[in-house]
C-alpha cells in the first residue's frame, strides 16, 4: 500500500475514534501530508494523533517545500512542526512575518505570504497575525527554529504564524534555545546522515489558555529526534543520546512538576521554565497521558542503520585484526 493511502486509511479511523475534535479541513493541502513526506522519519508522520479539527500544512516557500506543520484552525496553532535539521550557512534573518493563504480558502496560493496591511478579515479569521502578540507578554516561539535551517531561504520560512506559539520570553531565550542549540551540536558532532526533528506542544490539560482571546496558549513544549546513522566511533557518554533523544520544556512556570521538575536554584529569569531530557520512549508516554491514545512519533521507533561505509569500515577491521593474528 502506498505511503498516502495509508495516510488517509489511518485518519480515516481516527476520524471514527475521535469524533469530540472539530472538524477536519479538506482543502488542496490539507488532506495528508502526502506532498513533504521527506521531513518525517521513513515518510511516515507520526501515529496515534488525533486527526480532527487539524489540518496538515507543507509549508511551502519560493516553490520549494521547506517543513512540514500540523496546524489546528481552532487555536490558530500548530501542534507540532516536523523538519530536517542542517547547520545553518548564515545568521538569523529579519523576522519577516507571514500566513497561510490556503488556510483563508482551500484553492489560494500554497505559497506562504508576507502579511499585508491592513491585515484582511478573512485572514484574521482563519489564523493568527501579528496584534494578537502585540501587549501579550509572550514571545513567538518556533517549533522550527530557523537556525536548524541551512540557506537563507529555509530559514527565512519558518518565519510564517502556522510555525509559531506564544511562548513564555523565559523558555524562549533561556533553556528551550540551550535545547536547541545542543541539539544543533549534537547534529553537526555524530550524525552522520539525516536528523529528523519533531517539535511541538502539550496544551493545558483542564481548559485552553488563550492570547487575544484568539491563540491557543501551550502549558509545555516538546520536542524529539532521530539520527539513523552515527559515528562509528560514537563516545559512550553520547550512547544514551542517539539514534533517539527527546525534551519537556515548561511553558507556565506555576505549573506542577509531575513531566519537569523545577530548579530552584536557576537564576529568576528563567526559573520555572525548566527542560527535562528524556528517551523518546518517556516522552511518547507523556504525550499518550496527555492525548488519551498511543503516540508514535517515529516509524519504527528510529533504529540505527549501518552505512555501506559503515559495514566496509567494520569489514576491513575484522580482516586486518585476523591478519595480524
């Protein structure tokens, strides 16, 4: 069976299983991911998610898919965003914001756009914009950070609204971007092939929090990835961290501490929004906890595979260990 008709056999049941979400968009892009499948492990996003009420978005820019988000109209937020991470080639670019025209009407442009101004109604209808951060004493927190985006180009595109949650100065700058940019390192150290990340959110589990009324509020995020292929001669202090790793960042620093513990000794800026490290494992049972069914975010669950590089370099050691025997 074919990758997309998989994907719409599974949303189809899901639709079945879970029908308290709202509805489900069907517009030109909003039935699958069938388009940019490349930015999920083994082009396969991830299962267990409910369906309803989200509309998958390929994110594209300048006629190139640059990632892929999983966008909710509702609260006018994604709830995750997945991508392959490259060092990036330049510096942050100028946070030119934009939105999603196929989210006003299924058969716009699938190309994102800058905001116009005024802003029109019908846009700020389908998603957020810009005022509804202005006064809100949060930040515009990426779930794709442009500096795991190699050219100028992917970077300038995660500057779009379906990419971004507000997200509380303390997490953004403090220890969510220290996640970040380990995570970075990491990549650039012991992957040898292609870094698949997923990040995203856990919305407040007794009722939604909301910016403008409007934007959904997250109470934490997170945020996992999978490195198939690694150094051969991978340090054991690294071990733990590969082909898998995941992250709970606290977004409310008055929430409980029953995902991430806080450090009462970080400094105040930052205290209460603390990152926990986990193994994926850890992470999808926290997020089964919070969405009520299994979630799997990477086919598989992500093994190592040996490279022809890999298998040739192992295959010569053997030979020349015996020779000298």
């Amino acid at each position: 069976m074919s990758h997309k008709k998989m994907l719409q056999c599974s949303m189809g049941a899901l639709l079945l299983l879970l029908p308290w979400f709202g509805g489900l968009v069907l517009g030109e892009i909003s039935k699958d991911f069938s388009q940019c499948l490349d930015f999920f492990y083994k082009e396969t996003p991830p299962a267990g998610i409910p369906a309803e009420g989200y509309q998958p978005i390929c994110q594209r820019y300048q006629n190139q898919y640059r990632f892929a988000s999983l966008y909710h109209r509702e609260h006018r937020s994604p709830l995750y965003s997945a991508y392959i991470l490259s060092h990036p080639d330049g510096k942050r670019p100028n946070s030119t914001w934009m939105f999603e025209p196929q989210l006003v009407f299924s058969r716009a442009s699938s190309e994102m756009q800058i905001f116009s101004t005024p802003v029109d109604q019908n846009v700020m209808e389908s998603q957020a914009v810009n005022e509804d951060y202005k006064n809100s004493n949060f930040t515009k927190g990426h779930l794709n950070p442009s500096l795991h985006q190699k050219t100028k180009q992917d970077r300038k595109a995660t500057f779009t609204l379906t990419n971004i949650v507000p997200q509380q100065k303390g997490s953004n700058s403090g220890p969510w971007n220290v996640l970040e940019q380990e995570v970075l390192r990491k990549f650039k150290t012991f992957c040898n092939g292609t870094m698949h990340v997923i990040t995203g959110v856990m919305p407040y589990e007794s009722e939604p929090h909301w910016i403008n009324n409007r934007v959904s509020v997250p109470e934490y995020m997170w945020s996992a990835y999978c490195c198939s292929f690694v150094r051969s001669d991978l340090p054991e202090q690294e071990k733990p961290f590969f082909p898998t790793y995941a992250a709970v960042g606290r977004n409310d620093r008055n929430s409980g501490e029953e995902f991430v513990p806080v450090n009462v000794k970080a400094k105040p800026s930052v205290r209460g929004y603390d990152v926990r490290r986990m193994s994926l494992e850890e992470l999808e049972d926290i997020l089964r906890q919070r969405l009520n069914v299994p979630i799997a975010l990477f086919n598989g669950q992500c093994q190592y595979e040996m490279s022809l590089w890999w298998v040739c370099a192992a295959v010569f050691t053997m030979c020349s260990t015996s020779f000298l025997l």
